[in-house]
C-alpha cells in the first residue's frame, strides 16, 4: 500500500465508472477466487472462470448459471476439483 502514497493516478475511490445510461465501462474487473477469496491479478493467465448451468428436477437447462473463479495458485496446488464440488455443493444447497 506505500508504494502508491504519492502515485497522483492511483484511483483512492472505489466507485465505479458508469455512462449516461449507468453500465459499467470499466475496462478491468478484478476477480476474486472462489475457493479462497484472494484477488486474481491480471497477470495470472491460469485462474479460470466457470459457469455451472443450472438444471431442474428433470435434468433440463434452467436458463440459469453459477459463476466460479479458481487462481491459478489454487490450481497449481491440485485443490481446484475439491474446491469447485464443495463451492457447488453449497451453492446447491442454498438454491433448494
């Protein structure tokens, strides 16, 4: 954090950049991992995003999806399949 103190581009608030119509026009959004909520940083080009369809009781697509961002560090370390099934278990749960 004290590397930016005197950076006069460092953007000190957070709030987003809207047009008139009020869409997000930022050019990067920064993810966060699912699995272990740190940030995943531009330059990780192994963090993945999943979307996990949604199915009713007789195994149709819903229209509807869960998104899942794993770092590429989780990865690295062999725990994105376990951390993605417990992330979609309790995902699933909430949803019934």
């Amino acid at each position: 954090a004290g590397r930016h103190r005197h950076c006069p581009r460092r953007r000190r608030d957070f709030d987003a950049m809207l047009n008139e119509e009020g869409q997000n026009v930022d050019l990067y959004i920064p993810r966060k991992c699912s699995w272990t909520n740190r940030l995943i940083s531009a330059k990780d080009h192994s963090a993945i995003q999943l979307n996990v369809g949604h199915l009713d009781e007789n195994g149709v697509y819903t229209g509807k999806f869960s998104t899942f961002a794993v770092s590429g560090a989780v990865r690295a370390r062999g725990e994105s399949d376990s951390g993605l099934d417990h992330l979609w278990q309790k995902k699933k749960a909430s949803l019934n």
